[in-house]
C-alpha cells in the first residue's frame, strides 16, 4: 500500500511540474473569468434593452386609443352594440389613465380591479343593479385608497360567497384561499414594478391546484399519474417556500447571477473534462514514446501499481480541480453579482429542505465530475492501448464533445429498449440528483426522452459497468504487453 | 568464490517466426565487469529487456540474488539498478528532482542522494533542468538513479554510445569503482570492443542468441601477448631471425610481418632485428586482441544484419 502510494505522489509531482498542466489549468481559470465576462457584458446589454423598452408611453398609446373611440362615436353610423362598447372601453381607459396604471398588466392588482369594473359596467343587469353598483363603489373606494389589504379581505370574502352559495367545491374553496393567503401575505401584485417571477410562480401554484384537483394533468391534458401528482404536491411545497423566502427559481434568468452559475459550471466541467482527457490520454502513451515509462518500470513495482498509481493521479487531478473551480466560482458568483445566492430546494419526507449555495455548488461540481471521469478513464484506456497520444486524445475529446449530438439523433429513431444501456445516455446524473434544478443551457436534459428518462440508480450501474469493463482493459493490456 | 547475482538458464525467446535468442545461459558473479558482446541484432538489447521483465521470455530461468525475476519480480527488482538504451528522465524536472522520484519510490534517505550525487560529479549542476544536459550527464545522472538503492547488479545497456572519449573515461572509472570497491557486479553491452576491453574482466560474445564464447580479459602482465605488425626493408632477414630466434611461424600480410610475442620479449624482438640490419621502417602493436576473439566467434563479422 505505502508503496503504491509513494508512487502516487511521484506521479502528481510529474504531473504537476510539467508546463502543460499549468497551461490547462490556466485555461480552466480563464474559462471561468471568460464566463463571468459574458455575463456581466449580457447584463449590460439587457439593462440597456429595458431602458428602451421603458421609453415607450403607454399613456400616449392609451390617450390615442380614446381619442378614436371618441372621434368614431362623434361621427356616428354605428350601431347601438359597438356604440356601447365603445364607450365601455372609453371609460375603462379613462380610469386607467386616472389612477396611472398599465392597462397590459394584468396581474397587477389595480389593473385586476379595474378590468373587474369594467367587466361589471358591461355585465350589470336591471334585477342586480344595486348591488354591482355597490361591488363598483367599494372597487373604486379601494382603488382610491390604495388599499391592498383591504382588496384581499374583498377577494376572499367573495370566495366564501361562492362556497356558500355552492357555486364552488370545498376543494376550490381551499385552493383559492391558498392563493389568496399568499398573495395578501407576500403582497403579490401589490406594487407595478416588482420582480415578475412571483406572479409566474403564483399563477404556476394555480394550474398545478387544477390538475391536481381534476385528476387531469394541465400541461398535457392526460390524466394525471400518482407520480406526476406526488411532483405536483411537492412542487407547490417548494414554490411556497421560494415566495415565503424570496428566493427566485434557478430558471430564472432576469437573475444574471443564476445565468453566471449556470454557464460557468457547465463551461468550466467541459473544459476540465479536456484537460483530463489530454493528461490521463498521454499518461501512457507519451511516457511510452518518451522512455520514461521505464523510470518507473525498473522500480521494484509490478506493472498494475504503475498503472494503478498513475490512474489515482488523474482522478485526483479531477478531484482538485473541480474543488478548485468549484470555490472559485463561489467566490465569484460572490463578489461580483448583488442578487441573494440560489439554494437548493428539495421535498423530503414531505417537508422541504434546502442545500445552502456553497455546499450545492461544491455538490453539483462533484457530481459533473463523474462523467468526467468516465471521459478520462475512456482516455487512459486508449492510451495504454495504442500507444498513440494524439490517437487516444483526440478520438476522447471527439466522443466527449460529440456523444450528445449522436445519441439526441439515434435516440429519436430508435425506440428499442437496449438504447438505454448504452453509457452515453446515461451520463446526465447531475439532474437525476437535483432534480429540482432544471438546466437550461444542457441539451440532453432539456430533450427528455425515452432513452435518457432512466433512473438514478440504473444510470449508476450502466457507468459503473462501464467504468469496470475500461479498468479491466486497460490493466490487461499495460499487464502484459512489451515495453520496447 | 565470489557469490552469483545474476544467472540466465536456457533463455529462449522468439519475435514471430525469428529466434532471437535460443538457450541462452550465463552467470555474473559478484564484484565483476562483464561486458555483452555481439553485433547489432543480435540479442543483446532483447536479453536485457528480458532480464528486467520489459519483455515477457518464451522459456527458461532467470534469477537475480537468488530471486526469480518472473514469480519474484519485485524482490529481484529491489537488486538491480539498470538503463536500457537511453537513461529516460524526464526533462522538465531538474537533476535533483529526477532523484528525488526514484528516492521515493526506493524509500532511500536524502544523505544516500548527495553521495550519489558526489559519485557520478553532478553535484554542482544538480538543480539545472535535465534538458540543458549534455549527454555525458544524463548517463551519469541515469547512473546516479540506478546507483540510489545500492544494487548488487547494474545492467548497463550501450552506456558509451554517443559519448565523448572524456565521458567514456569518466565512465569507466565510475563502474570500476563501484565494482571492485563497492562489489557490485556490472553487466554492460556493448558493441564497441576497445571499450570493453578497457572496462570488463570477463566478457560473453552473443551471435544469432546465443553466448559464442566467454573468455576471461587477461589482466596479469606475465601472460599478456602483444600482436606485431613489423614493416622493414629487408623482409626475408627479418622473418629468418624470426624464425631462428623466437621459434615463431610468423604470417605476411601485405608486405607486413604479423606476429604474436609475450609482451616482455618486444624490447629484445626489436633489438635484434635492428642489429641484424633489417632497416626496420615501423613496429605497431596491435591492441585488438578482443576483436580477434569478437571476428573468431562470429566469423568475421559475417553474420551481421
């Protein structure tokens, strides 16, 4: 053992001391600045975008639109129904320009109240009449007083209407409760300019309540599955404690730090997958060409402790690294971005849980190490076979960068249950383990299809049968071929 | 009788359908420089491969100290110290820190390092990159590396090619020292005769995989013989005396008088002719007794590929 290992130190103190390492590791680093460059220089570019978009006056549109509602009616020869819309829609715009709202913002509560006037205006009917009147009046009340609190006390007042009346189940009833609750609690809607992802999450809680509620999934109007209603349940869990914690989802991307986070570990693994693959994929071919593989084959070490030993300095090279870039890019996402840090937010045992963002990071780093690994072992194994550093490389870094392509091709035509073995559709553990953070920026995770839906566990054994099938080659083949 | 370290016993290996090497046995013993001699092609390169378990033999036994190499590989290897064709370190790293990895692997302390150091003469050029070395330095620093852990045999592979004739002295004076002081046994191979008759005490001539011959290098002066080529004027005088004189048949090459004497009896060879008047133009010792055993073994040379 201790001699196995004194030959693991020397192998990364070679490894180490070659100039070529450095570079790679040079051009980890500046991967990971480039990354952050491009945000921020995205950053800009969108600021500057809604600065533009900002320029438009929505009250000059809205005066325009009044103004030819009003000149059409002066002119006259409509008909007795469009003549009333027209007004209808004259005087809803006066309120919108009187209380200086955006009329295209439709969930913003004072829009909601005057769309719900106005709706009421064109609705009333002679035997209701007093009472719309009144619902009018007390709407209007609201929107003078600026009174939210109030406007959500109306609200669930009305759901409970509903309820007795029996116009809506108990199970509606909860549900919009539910919602109401966390609207009047988190202010939602309350002011024009705030971050829009609480609106989207709200209205998301709502469509996942229906589908849960009806039996019928929503999204695909199939009927919903126990385990798409278990994801449901949970998904409403988390959603309640993102607005209860102000934490925005991942997939965010207003957020330009979660855009950092995202395109840094997938560029950053990527470049670290390459420089894996260049060193483990000349470990032994080099030394081959070079002769140096007989400084350790002289040593009183059986050949599988050499190979043994320099495959520990490779996964640790990875191991390193990735820590590495993992901090760095915690310090990074730290330093340079205003917006909180995104934790991980899971569902267990039905309460939710979450993974501080240092730790997640560090996590999720390690985990995208695993295909790495299987990239380097893939490398090692064709260096100890042909002997070629250039052979060995490059078909790596071919299969490396080329596996997601064939297999998204192969995948949408062949529809045999062996596709699901085969280790490249198998390589995307990083989201069978968080679940929850949905990756925009990969492919293969994006396209779910058949081939790659496999479980955690069954992704695990295709790779470590593969991982096993690699070693067994390559300790065979450098066992007992000829060093000339 | 000195003690055996490494011992070949019909050693057979074939590359395809060519026999390299075909029951080949030998013994080093302790404390002695045995040259390898043979031609290109023929086996040297390959037994010592073989040796060092670089490449796997057909058949046989070879054992170093006692250990089998092939069921005791890593006990035998704990005795050797070898460089095979070039010394291979690597080139990015320092002298010193190309010692310091072979000193890790062979658990060797840092004062054993100097000494090593010390030994070979790079002490003062230790921490310059091996890249800058010439290629005197990398052998001694190949030399140094196999030295670390104290072997009692070094296998040595071609160590005088492409060195300078100041590096092969150096050189031979380091494996003297280290043989018949320190009794490690030293196997060189090599092709270039006049080097290894300077350097060994006993050499083995390798033809077609096989040892030709093994012959002793004479060392004591009493036994010495000296091979003559005398060049004089009056040709049929000088054989006469020859003849008459020394009891010798000697041979005419070209118009040269070819003869083998003791060394002892030159001075007294040289003054008779010149008595006798032969008119002696030149009297040049040939020092190529080991080539003569190297073209007897391998019939001239014919044999090479």
């Amino acid at each position: 053992m201790s001699k196995i290992f004194r030959l693991f130190i020397d192998e990364n103190i070679k490894t180490w001391k070659k100039t070529s390492t450095k570079i790679l590791l040079i051009v980890i680093i500046l991967a990971l600045f480039g990354t952050l460059a491009l945000t921020k220089f995205m950053q800009k570019i969108n600021d500057n975008n809604e600065s533009i978009s900002s320029n438009y006056d929505w009250k000059e549109g809205l005066q325009e639109d009044i103004n030819y509602y009003k000149e059409q009616i002066t002119i006259g020869g409509l008909d007795e129904t469009t003549r009333k819309e027209f007004e209808q829609l004259i005087s809803t715009y006066e309120l919108f320009l009187q209380y200086d709202v955006e009329p295209w913002n439709n969930t913003f509560w004072k829009a909601e109240i005057i769309t719900q006037i106005a709706n009421l205006q064109v609705n009333k009917t002679e035997n209701d009449e007093a009472n719309t009147e009144e619902t009018i009046q007390n709407l209007t009340e609201i929107l003078k007083n600026d009174d939210f609190a109030k406007y959500m006390e109306m609200q669930k007042q009305n759901v409970t209407k509903d309820y007795e009346r029996g116009t809506i189940t108990k199970q509606e009833y909860d549900d919009q409760m539910t919602i109401l609750d966390l609207k009047a609690k988190y202010e939602i809607g309350k002011s024009s300019d705030e971050e829009y992802w609480r609106r989207t999450l709200l209205s998301s809680i709502e469509a996942m309540q229906k589908s849960i509620r009806t039996g019928i999934d929503q999204e695909t109007n199939k009927v919903l599955t126990a385990e798409s209603k278990q994801k449901y349940e949970d998904t409403i869990k988390m959603d309640i404690y993102r607005l209860e914690h102000n934490m925005a989802p991942t997939q965010n991307t207003e957020n330009s730090r979660t855009v950092f986070e995202l395109l840094a570990e997938n560029f950053v693994m990527a470049v670290i997958a390459i420089a894996a693959i260049v060193i483990a994929g000349g470990e032994i071919s080099t030394e081959v060409s070079n002769g140096t593989i007989k400084f350790w084959a002289l040593t009183p070490n059986k050949r599988w402790k050499i190979l043994l030993a320099k495959l520990l300095s490779v996964l640790f090279y990875i191991l390193v690294i990735t820590i590495i870039m993992a901090l760095l890019s915690i310090l990074c996402s730290n330093l340079f971005f205003t917006e909180p840090a995104n934790e991980y937010i899971y569902v267990e045992n039905g309460t939710v849980k979450t993974i501080a963002n240092a730790p997640y990071t560090i996590e999720k780093y390690l985990v995208k190490a695993i295909p790495v690994v299987i990239f380097a072992l893939f490398a090692l194994m064709l260096s100890t076979i042909t002997r070629n550093t250039a052979v060995s490389v490059s078909f790596s870094v071919a299969t490396y960068m080329g596996n997601g392509m064939v297999m998204a091709i192969l995948n949408t035509f062949i529809k045999k249950d062996w596709i699901r073995y085969i280790p490249f559709n198998n390589l995307n553990i990083v989201d069978k383990i968080f679940v929850n953070s949905p990756n925009p920026i990969s492919i293969t995770s994006s396209v779910s299809t058949f081939a790659t839906s496999t479980s955690l566990e069954f992704s695990l054994a295709v790779l470590g049968v593969c991982a096993i099938l690699m070693l067994v080659t390559m300790f065979d083949s450098f066992n007992h071929r000829d060093i000339i | 009788m000195a003690n055996t370290v490494l011992e070949l016993k019909n050693v057979n290996k074939t590359f395809g359908k060519r026999k390299v090497i075909s029951n080949l046995s030998l013994e080093v013993k302790e404390g002695e420089i045995f040259g390898f001699l043979g031609p290109n092609g023929s086996g040297k390169t390959t037994t010592i491969k073989m040796i060092l378990r670089l490449i796997d033999m057909d058949s046989g036994e070879i054992k170093v100290a006692g250990f089998d190499t092939k069921k005791q590989f890593e006990k035998a290897m704990e005795y050797i110290g070898a460089i095979v064709e070039n010394p291979d370190l690597y080139k990015y790293m320092t002298g010193r820190e190309n010692l310091k990895l072979h000193a890790r692997i062979r658990n060797v302390d840092s004062e054993r390092k100097e000494k090593v150091l010390d030994l070979v003469g790079l002490k003062d050029r230790a921490n310059e990159k091996v890249g800058k070395y010439s290629l005197g330095m990398k052998q001694r620093l190949g030399l140094a590396l196999t030295l670390l852990h104290k072997p009692k045999i070094l296998i040595l592979d071609e160590p005088t090619n492409g060195l300078d004739p100041a590096g092969i002295k150096l050189l031979r004076d380091i494996l003297k020292q280290i043989a018949h002081k320190e009794g490690v046994a030293v196997f060189v191979s090599s092709h270039i005769l006049s080097e290894m008759q300077l350097m060994c005490d006993k050499v083995a001539v390798l033809d077609n995989g096989n040892v030709v011959k093994t012959e002793e290098i004479k060392v004591s002066e009493q036994e010495k013989t000296e091979t003559l080529d005398i060049r004089v004027k009056e040709t049929e005088k000088a054989i006469k005396i020859i003849k008459d004189k020394f009891k010798i048949e000697p041979k005419l090459e070209e118009n040269n008088i070819v003869i083998t004497i003791e060394t002892e009896k030159v001075p007294i060879l040289i003054k008779e002719l010149a008595t006798a008047d032969t008119q002696i133009m030149a009297v040049i010792p040939r020092e190529h007794s080991l080539e003569d055993i190297f073209f007897d073994a391998t019939e001239g040379g014919k044999n090479n590929e």
